[in-house]
C-alpha cells in the first residue's frame, strides 16, 4: 500500500470581486505521509507506514482504516503487547537515514521480534529472528532450549534441546525434570534407555567378533560400515575392534592398544551422530510437526 495520503485538501482563497471561493491544493504522493498513533501498555507511539513490518496485513489494514489519528484516538494494541516489546520490534523496522536510535538488538529485542512476528503473522521478520537467535542462544542449556523452543514455537530448538538432553552423560536432575514435565521427561527417558540397550547389546556383540568374521559391522553410533567387528566411537574417533579400541584409519589392523571394551557413556554423550536425534524427530513428531506447520 502507499505510504503517502493522497486524498485533497481544501483551502479558502480570498476573492477581491466577491466571497471566498475554494481551491483545492493537493497533497504530494511521496512525501505526505500519514502516521498513526499506536498505544502499548502505558506508551504512545506516533508512527509511519514504512517504519513498521511490510507484507502484514494487520498493518495494512490498520493504516487502511481511519483509527490512530492523535493522542487521544490510539490504535490499540494487544494487552500481550508490552512497550518494550514494540520498541524492539521497531528498532529493527524503523530505519531513517541519518538518525540513531541505537539499532543494535540484544537477545530479549529478538526475542519481543519474535513474539510480535508470530502474533501478528510476519513470517520473514520470524524467520529472520530464528536464524539469528539460533547463534545468539548457542550457549544455553538444553532445559532453557526446550523451554524457549515451547514459549516460541521453534522446532529445531526442541530437537537440539532435548537430543541435548536425551545423549547427556549425567542423570537428568529432578529440577529439569520438573520444568520439563513428567511427559516429556518420561519419553526422554524412554529414548534413553532404548539407546542403552541397543548400545550395550552391539558392544558386546563387537567384542566376542572373530577378526575372520565374514559380515560387516554398524558403527553403534552413526550406523555407518566398517571392517568385520568394528565398532566406531565419532566423539574420540576410535574405533574398537574384537574388544580392543585403536587410532588411524584405515583400520585393517591395530595401531595402539587401549582398552578392551568403550565406555558405554562416551557414546551416550557423543554430539556428531544423528540418533539421538532421529528418536526425538520419532517420539515428538506430532508437536514438532505442529511448530513447523504454523502460520509463522
């Protein structure tokens, strides 16, 4: 839409040979334009078309309609729509040249972008905000992962966070526990003692294989195949072999004698292979397909 009210003006001119007759004086089509006065908890914003999310519709009709014409008519915004929040969202939309208004967004400003974008459906600001929160948010624990990723609706934080959770080496604690819910702490466990098992049973099964074994083995991490009784830890990049774990590649014979079986939570831990990942992509389908399949 045009950013610019083109509709007529009317002025009266004086007439010396009888009364005042109107002329209309028009208004220019680039740099006349409207604003609209928006009120967010306690705050006015007064603001132009071009300073807020283009391709929304919410704005388009908002600047379409005839509402937000001073101080005292505001367009309201939703009581979920806090001050703060608007002036992120507007640090990141509104650019005029020459003027600073110190543009430089920190993580709770992506985070308001992202609740407003998905409020008000403005899938490019949304995706814009989850690539750059997906840097920003590298350092957080999985918990807080899996709880963002609830709060905002991103499918690839929950995978990480709970594929975090699910390979970690040490038990879940009850306070985990209690933010995730006992669900979803129940089915992460499930995924955890399958892996276990499965682990356990081609560890052992690698350790007894005779170095003439006609078949190939999986690697018990990343399925992949390697020579007959191989079995190959990614996160150490060792590969154990008739019970015995050795360095270098390829891996016909061994190199350097180690231990006679890996540990079991090495693998558990390890971060490289997709698993962990494929049971969790399995066991949350249905809410991770929900997150993807939104508006936004």
């Amino acid at each position: 839409m045009s950013f610019s009210d083109t509709s007529p003006a009317y002025v009266i001119t004086p007439s010396v040979d009888g009364p005042p007759t109107p002329s209309v004086v028009r208004r220019n089509q680039t740099f006349y334009l409207r604003t609209v006065v928006f009120k967010a908890g306690d705050e006015l914003f007064n603001l132009p078309r071009f300073s807020l999310p283009e391709q929304s519709k919410f704005f388009d009709d908002i600047y379409a309609g005839t509402g937000g014409t001073s101080d005292t008519d505001p367009v309201l915004l939703e009581n979920a729509v806090t001050a703060e929040e608007f002036h992120s969202l507007l640090k990141l939309t509104f650019r005029v040249p020459k003027l600073t208004i110190g543009q430089a967004l920190s993580v709770d400003d992506w985070m308001s972008v992202l609740k407003l974008a998905k409020i008000w459906s403005i899938s490019p600001l949304r995706e814009q905000a989850v690539t750059v929160l997906g840097t920003m948010i590298k350092g957080k624990s999985s918990i807080e992962k899996v709880l963002l990723a609830r709060r905002y609706d991103v499918a690839q934080w929950l995978t990480d966070g709970l594929t975090l959770l699910a390979a970690q080496r040490e038990p879940i604690s009850a306070t985990i526990r209690d933010s995730l819910g006992w669900e979803t702490y129940g089915r992460v466990m499930e995924i955890r003692e399958r892996w276990r098992q499965e682990a356990w049973t081609k560890v052992q099964a690698a350790s007894t294989c005779s170095q003439n074994q006609a078949s190939w083995s999986d690697c018990i991490v990343c399925r992949s195949q390697d020579y007959p009784g191989v079995v190959h830890c990614m996160k150490l990049d060792i590969a154990f072999y008739q019970g015995h774990s050795f360095l270098g590649k390829p891996r016909a014979q061994p190199q350097s004698w180690t231990k006679p079986l890996p540990d079991l939570h090495e693998l558990l831990s390890s971060t490289k292979c997709s698993t962990f990942e494929v049971m969790i992509a399995h066991e949350f389908k249905e809410e991770l397909e929900r997150m993807k399949g939104g508006t936004v």
